[in-house]
C-alpha cells in the first residue's frame, strides 16, 4: 500500500469516526428560517450547533399579546449563545446575547399582536460542539380590552365606572371617551398603578375636547404615585383621556382608572354684555362662577334718575381658595361707568351710583382671582 493511500484512509476513517460520535439533531434541516421547527409555549427543545457556523430556527404562534421569554440553557462551555427574534413576516426584532462563553441567555420580548413568532439560535464564537444546548419558551397572556391605543378607537366609560387595564406593550397608550351632558367639575384618576423593583409606571393623563384637542394633562410627580386630574368642563359633549406611561414601559399588572362627575348648572349664556340676563329691582339671582375665568352679565331697566345699589353676597368660601368678587357698571351703549371690589377674598361687595338718566344699565360680576366655584354667589340690584 502506498504512502499516500494510507495517508487518505486514515483522514477518511477519523472523520467518520467524528461524524459517528456526532448525535444526530432531530430538529434538522431547520438551519434557515423558513425551515423553522415549531415549539409550543410549554415545549423545549435540545440541539446542537454543528457543524461550525451552524444556526438553528424556531417557531411559535402566539394567540395573544403577552409576554414571550426564550431562555438558552446548558450550553457548551466554548459556546457563546446568542438568541435573535424575528416578526411574523421574519423581519429581525431584537436580539440578546450571552456574556461569556458557557453562559446562559434569556430574552423577554413583549407580543403586541398575535401571530408567528420566531427564534434564532447562533454561537458567536462560530463554533461546533458535540453536547446539545437547551431552549424553553414560555408565554404569558396580557388580555387588554384592546384596541383602544388611538383616540378614535378610545373606549366608551361612563362617571362613576372604573376600568381596569393594562400599559402592555411597551410605549402603549389607552384612550377613553366620555359624555358630559352639562357644565361642571371633571374628576380623573389613575391608580393602582404598576409598582415594580424594575420599574414602576410615571402615569400620565391627557384631556382633549370633542374634536379631539389637546386640551390640558396632569402627571405623576413620581414613579408608583397616583394621579389626578381636575378640570371645569363649560360645555356639554363628548371629551377624551388618554392614559400613558412616561417611562415607556410595559407591565403584566393593571392600573386602576376612574372618572367622575360634578354637575354644575348655570343659567348660561349670559357671560357676554349682549347676553346679558334681564333682572328686576329687588330680586335676587343665585349664580355660579364656573368655569374658571367666567363673567356673568345682567341688564335692568331704570324708568327714572335716582340712587342705585348692587349688591354680591354670599361669595364662594374655601379653605383652599374664596372668590374676590368685583361688579362692573355699563351704561345703556355699553359702555364702561364704574366698579366695585370686594377688600379681600371672601368679602360681600357694594356698588352704590346716582343714576341720572332713566334707560337700560349693566352689570357684570366676576371673579378677581380667575377661580371657578361649586357655590352659587348672591347677587341683588335696589
């Protein structure tokens, strides 16, 4: 026997002696994406990554949104893990990696929508190994009454009714809708919310008007910490809250969310001069300040020269805040003639003027302090 020939059988036989001791990998041919094998949630499966470069796929449907863990475990000491996720339509998501040679690795995923998922499984250092590597995958629902993420789709609640949902995936917004059939004070609150070692929910509130405007919000000050939002509404109608986290974050707990209601009636239109509310010598009006910044207007009509007196008592009193009424006096082409205001909040106020012509005269009351109130005021004309 030749030198050479020995030198060809004795490779031949030592590489069929490495592909013998080699275990064969059930799960192949799926060395491509499209040749993924299918794991359930609660399956695992045990590989190889042979020969060197070699790479393995995996599939899952999901049925709902939910937390995805993929976690890499009992790897060859000389294996340096790597996990990539990839979409339904096998565009690459995200990836995690192991630290060093020999460690596990464990990436969570959020599942925003259902559908197949997959895994890819590689080693960094481009190696091959003749022990098998562990995958498991598990799955956590989060059912969400979804879709509500935009305000079109925002989710009908009524005062008084709490709801209880979900920020889930991360970057996730809830928006709520709710009819207000009169003027008054608006209440929304955010509780309960998501309280973790990792991270806790910064809740905000947004309000937006019936044509979907930006109106005003309120944010926690911290992370954990409740939140509420107080707002006078001047009009009936239908108005939106959305609900977000300001850390961008998602979680698997739900926050509490309520909306209430204080109806505050007024005898409106009546806060411009042309508007203004007919009233009689000697009657007295009980009226509302609200919303915040309100004005209100009243007319009478004085047949003949003499002293005139008009009155505001029983002003709003709060610890928290009083009204600092003023009454102004127009005379019969609008036009401004006087005022009186109150010394400080909470005081009863008087405006005393000679009238010298018979005709219609004005008046408005307001606020000093722009507030708005819960309490009628009393107002009278003598």
């Amino acid at each position: 026997m030749s030198r050479s020939l020995l030198i060809f059988l004795l490779f031949l036989m030592a590489v069929l002696s490495s592909a013998a001791g080699q275990q064969a990998d059930a799960n192949e041919p799926n060395n491509e994406i499209g040749d993924a094998t299918d794991l359930s949630s609660s399956q695992s499966a045990s590989a190889s990554i042979y020969p060197a470069g070699d790479g393995d796929f995996y599939s899952i449907f999901i049925e709902s949104q939910g937390v995805l863990q993929a976690q890499l475990s009992n790897v060859p000491a000389e294996m340096k893990g790597r996990i990539d996720f990839y979409g339904r339509n096998h565009e690459w998501i995200t990836r995690k990696d192991a630290e060093n040679p020999g460690e596990g690795v464990v990436l969570t995923v959020d599942i925003g929508k259902p559908g197949w998922y997959y895994f890819g499984i590689g080693d960094l250092n481009g190696g091959s190994y003749g022990s098998d590597y562990s995958l498991a995958l598990s799955f956590e629902p989060v059912i969400d009454e979804e879709p509500n993420g935009e305000i079109g789709d925002a989710t009908e609640v009524a005062p008084a009714g709490q709801v209880d949902a979900y920020i889930f995936p991360a970057g996730d917004g809830d928006f709520y809708k709710v009819f207000l059939n009169s003027s008054g004070i608006l209440n929304a609150s955010l509780s309960n919310v998501p309280q973790a070692i990792t991270g806790s929910m910064r809740g905000r509130i947004d309000l937006y008007g019936k044509n979907m405007n930006w109106i005003t919000r309120k944010d926690a000050e911290d992370p954990g910490d409740d939140v509420l939002l107080t707002v006078d509404i001047g009009n009936p109608g239908w108005y939106y809250l959305g609900v977000g986290d300001l850390n961008g974050g998602s979680y698997n707990t739900t926050y509490g969310f309520l909306v209430s209601f204080e109806p505050v009636v007024d005898m409106e239109p009546d806060n411009e001069i042309a508007d203004a509310t007919e009233i009689q010598k000697g009657s007295e009006v009980k009226r509302f300040i609200f919303p915040a910044g309100d004005v209100e207007f009243y007319k009478i009509y004085i047949d003949a020269p003499g002293s005139l007196q008009a009155s505001l008592s029983d002003v709003p009193k709060s610890t928290k805040a009083s009204m600092k009424g003023r009454i102004d006096l127009y005379g019969k082409n609008y036009n401004w003639i006087t005022r009186a205001d109150a010394q400080k909040p909470g005081d009863d106020v008087l405006l005393k003027v000679d009238i010298d012509k018979a005709g219609w005269y004005y008046f408005g009351v307001v606020d000093l302090n722009g507030g708005s109130f819960d309490t009628e005021y009393t107002f009278k004309v003598t």
